[in-house]
C-alpha cells in the first residue's frame, strides 16, 4: 500500500482542515476546564504555592495538553491543563550564572533567593561557596522559606523526586554541590570546611519551628546504612531526629502511615515514600505510594489549618527523568499529573489570599513535529487527514529513509534513529516507548530557552513580560509585602 505523501498531505484543501477543526472545537470546549476570573487583588497573599514541573518546558505542556485531552476522549489541541486557565503568564530566563542551559540547582536557587548561581550549586554565591559551611564567615542568600519563617508563616515541601534532590532542596538548603544529599555524598573539601548534607540540613532547617511538611522520596538519605535501604555512614537516623524535635513532629514512612494521619491537626510531618525517587505516575498504585495530587492536598489542608498563612512548594520532579531517557509517555503523564494537583490547589484555596505560580525550573530537547493531522495521537506515528474521507489516514507519512516517524522526537538522547526500530502504532505508543533522536547521548538534555509562568491570585499580575528566573523570587515576596 503507498503512503499519503507529504505533498499530497500539503495539498488538502483548506477548507478540509477548517471543518476537521471546526468539528473538533465544537465538541471539545463542552469538555475544556472551566476558566479561573481573571481579577488584580489590591491584597496581600497571606500564602504561596510555587509548583515547579522539573524539566516542564513548553513542547512539554503543549504535548501533554494533547495528551490529556486524548486521555479523556478529545481531538486534544485545544484542550487546557489546568494552569492554563491562569490570568496571567510570562517568559522566563533560565540560564545559570556560568551556564546557557541550565540545571536545577542553579534555576530554583534564583526563584528561592533572587540570585542566580552557577550550575550544580545551591544557594551560594560564587565568592561564597562554602556559606554556611562551619569555617565560613560568609553569609549566603536568604531565602524565601526564612523570610516566611521569621514572619511567621508555615513552611513545606513535596517532590516526587528525592527530598533532598536539587529543586526541593534549593527551598532549605546551602550546598557548593547538588550532590551533596547524604553524608556519604559529601566531598573531601566539603568535610573539611564542615558543610553537611542536605538531609541533615533539611531536618534542622528553622530548629523545632522548620519546615511542617516535607512529603516525598527519598528515605535512603535519611537513615544509617546498617537499617535495610539506608545509606548514611555517619550512623545517625534522621527520621528520629525529625519525630525528637516535639510531641508533635510525626513520620510517614509509607502512604498508610501518612493516611492514618489527620490533616488538620497541624502536626510536623516528615513523610519519605520511596529510598530514592517516588515512582512515576504511569508506574503509581494508590496503594503504594501517594499521588502527587494527594501530597498536595495533604500539605495544604495541613498547613492552611494554622491560620499562619505558609509557603509550600510542590515539585513535579520525575517529568525530567523521563525527559532524560526520551521516555515522553512518562514525562506526559506527571505532567497530567501536575496539572491535576495545581486544580486540586485552587479548589482548595481563595484566590483572594492565595498566589499559585506554576512553572519550570528548565525546559528539555523535547520537540513536537512533522505535519500529522488534528486529532491525531501525540506519541503516535505522523499521520495526515485523508482527504477522501476528512479523517486521519491509516497510512503514516514517510521520512526521506522510507520509514514513518513520530510527532515527539528529541535533539538528542539514548535512542539515535535505526533501521530496526519498531515503529508500528502499539510500540510508539506504548508506556516505554523511548522517542528517537538525532544526537547520540548516553542521557538527553536539558534545553535552554525561556520556559513560562502561570500566575493566579493577589501578585499574580506582576507575571506579565520576558523576566529573569530571579524575579520569581520578588514577585512572591511582593506578593506577601516581606521588606527585601
Ligand atoms: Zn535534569
């Protein structure tokens, strides 16, 4: 059977495709989220919800707002995540202080701080690399979680990556290197300079009044090697440092112990679900481990029940994982994933107090392309309208090398084009589907365009225009009205 060429693809008629499209709208705006009133709130935030989606980039959110919309039975293309509703948006610059794309470390310490650092570090300066280490005199940059801290207000963090990986860290921690999690991690000049490890550092950040929720992976860092799945050398276990600090600091070792937990009666909880990452979403049962949508939920019921207005950050932390294998079907659905925690998050809170900002630490290579047809399946091969019928085609274009080729496909990664790739509808699709690439790399990589920033409630208007990823940091701490 011969494929439709793409000429022949180019060659549809224009009104085909309006009326394909026109077909599509009509039924997916009864199904699109509901939009959120756009309104500018002369009122302080009393709290802050920064959502980062790690590696969330926007061929990220424009494939998974296809996918979503797929998910639930729609053509997709004009289907909303739920951010997207948000009044306002802007573009972001990513880069690190000594690098053009950049990394985690150096992208949530500038929304953390206001300062940009240099790749791999956390909330140090340049001519200040070991602030707070024990020898240092320098001081690094305060950050958000202190200035909310010493106001008063409550503090937490969930990621589905490690808790002391390099985004939720940067909201706690001081580090030269993002490596740092555990004592075992520690360098040679970090031991000497007496830094510590980010585990350590989160449990005493703030004393007994840190951090009131931390919910996410990560445990191995936590407890001493010789407990099963533990990695620390220095025989300490964090978890009873955590639960010694009052009669009220509590620890979740698994999702029932976090479900026997009542929300509400504001206690301290430290809850570690997996030794390292949590798994992704694709890969979750309820009864394993939470969802992200669940953490959240528990975090804002929790901290919202003491009246002291708080800062919670909630990382989508495995999209860039998947992104990093060229596995899209995973970075897809923690994106569907995220979205549904950010509507769980205005469901439960009043736009009136409350600043929701979602947006990216980095984008990925992650690029969305070809010509397929409206409708068509977003981890799918590239296949046209026919123009006979005005439906997809059952024939898949073909490249220049004969072969069909998907929409999703990365600049570089684990998976170079070959001739023996699978390319048929059930393998693309498939959950481990990993998309093919130009540049072989052993891991994809990061990309260094603008990522956005949706922002809804009282500051929210101050997201508007391209703006440094340093002045995240200002816009929550004029949406709350904290002195800089
Ligand atoms: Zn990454």
């Amino acid at each position: 059977m011969k494929s439709p060429s793409l000429l022949k693809f180019l060659g549809l008629s224009v009104s085909a495709i309006v009326l394909a499209s026109c077909q599509q709208t009509a039924t997916n705006q009864a199904n699109a989220a509901m939009p959120v009133k756009q309104f500018v709130s002369s009122k302080k935030a009393k709290n802050v919800i920064l959502f980062i989606g790690d590696g969330m980039g926007v061929s990220t959110i424009t494939a998974a707002r296809i996918f979503d919309g797929q998910s639930k039975g729609m053509s997709g293309e004009d289907n909303q995540l739920s951010f997207e509703t948000f009044p306002n948006v802007s573009l972001v610059k990513t880069y690190n202080l000594d690098s053009q794309v950049a990394d985690s470390a150096g992208t949530a310490s500038a929304m953390n701080t206001g300062f940009k650092t240099q790749i791999g570090k956390i909330n140090v300066q340049p001519d200040a690399l070991f602030a707070k280490c024990s020898d240092e005199a320098a001081a690094p940059p305060v950050l958000f979680a202190d200035l909310a801290e010493t106001a008063g207000m409550s503090t937490g963090i969930i990621s589905t990556a490690r808790i002391t990986h390099a985004t939720p860290a940067a909201v706690y921690g001081h580090a030269m290197s993002r490596g740092w999690e555990s004592d075992r991690d520690m360098s040679e000049i970090g031991n000497e300079r007496g830094c510590t490890d980010l585990a350590t550092q989160m449990i005493e950040y703030g004393g007994t009044n840190g951090l009131e929720v931390a919910l996410g992976g990560g445990r191995r860092n936590f407890i001493p090697k010789e407990l099963e799945g533990g990695r620390r050398d220095d025989g300490k276990n964090l978890t009873t440092v955590w639960t010694g600090k009052s009669d009220n600091h509590i620890y979740a070792s698994n999702v029932s112990e976090l479900r026997a937990i009542s929300a509400k009666d504001k206690q301290s909880v430290l809850g570690l679900f997996d030794a390292s990452h949590m798994n992704y979403e694709a890969d979750r049962s309820d009864d394993d481990q939470p969802s992200l949508t669940e953490m959240t939920s528990f975090a804002i019921e929790n901290l919202a029940a003491r009246d002291t207005g708080y800062y919670l950050m909630v990382e989508a932390g495995r999209i860039d994982h998947a992104h990093h294998g060229t596995n899209a079907y995973r970075a897809l659905k923690d994106t569907q994933e995220l979205s549904e925690a950010v509507a769980k998050a205005v469901e439960m809170t009043n736009p009136e107090d409350t600043l929701i900002l979602v947006t990216a630490d980095h984008s990925h290579v992650l690029s969305i392309a070809g010509y397929p047809g409206i409708g068509n399946p977003i981890l799918g091969v590239v296949k046209p309208i026919d123009r006979e019928t005005g439906k997809l085609s059952d024939e898949p274009l073909l490249a220049s090398d004969g072969k069909p080729y998907t929409t999703l496909g990365y600049h570089n990664g684990p998976n170079t084009r070959t001739d023996d790739d699978d390319l048929s509808d059930n393998a693309v699709q498939g959950i481990n589907f990993q998309q093919q690439t130009a540049i072989p790399m052993g891991s994809e990589t990061h990309a260094g365009e603008d990522v956005p920033l949706y922002a809804y409630g009282p500051g929210a208007q101050k997201a508007r225009g391209v703006i440094d990823q340093a002045e995240i940091f200002d816009i929550m701490v004029d949406a709350v009205g904290f002195e800089k």
